[in-house]
C-alpha cells in the first residue's frame, strides 16, 4: 500500500513537532498531541487491516476506444476468514 504526505499533512505533522519540542522545553507531558499522533496511527492500521485480503476484479470489454462510454463489473471478494471489510468505495 502506498502511502502520500499532502501539503496539510505536512503541516499538521510540522506542528506535532513543534508541540512535542515545546513540550519536552517546559517539561510538560503532551498528552493531547499523543493522543491525535495515536488516533492517526491506529486509523491508518486498522484501514490497512481493512484492505489486506481484498481480491478486486476488473471485467473490462476486449477493445475499448477513446471517448466511448463502457460498462464494465467490478468483483470484490474478501478472502479473509474472520474479519469482515467494510466501507469500501470504487470509483473509476
């Protein structure tokens, strides 16, 4: 799975920074900016846990020409055993 930092996660992850250096310059815990760095953690985890074992199938037409409108079907089977996967969006 890959993985790409936008502009805002570049800010957000530059004032994680700054609160743990101003923390750790006070000498003051910083529970709140660790709870948000294990919100974002765990989200990214357990999403990744999510997609893992998800077979997808695309069943596109043998010729397809620019501009042409085509219908197409989308498969998706979770070989998982035990853990369901929700929330899943195609888009195309």
């Amino acid at each position: 799975m890959e993985y790409r930092v936008t502009r805002e996660g570049w800010i957000y992850i530059a004032v994680i920074v700054l609160v743990a250096l101003a923390a750790i310059n006070t000498a003051q815990p910083f529970f709140l900016s660790s709870l948000a760095d294990r919100q974002h953690l765990m989200s990214g985890i357990l999403s990744s846990i999510t997609l893992i074992g998800v077979d997808m199938r695309l069943n596109l037409p043998e010729h397809i020409f620019a501009g042409q409108m085509v219908r197409t079907a989308v498969e998706l089977q979770n070989e998982k055993l035990t853990l369901p996967s929700f929330s899943l969006r195609v888009e195309g």
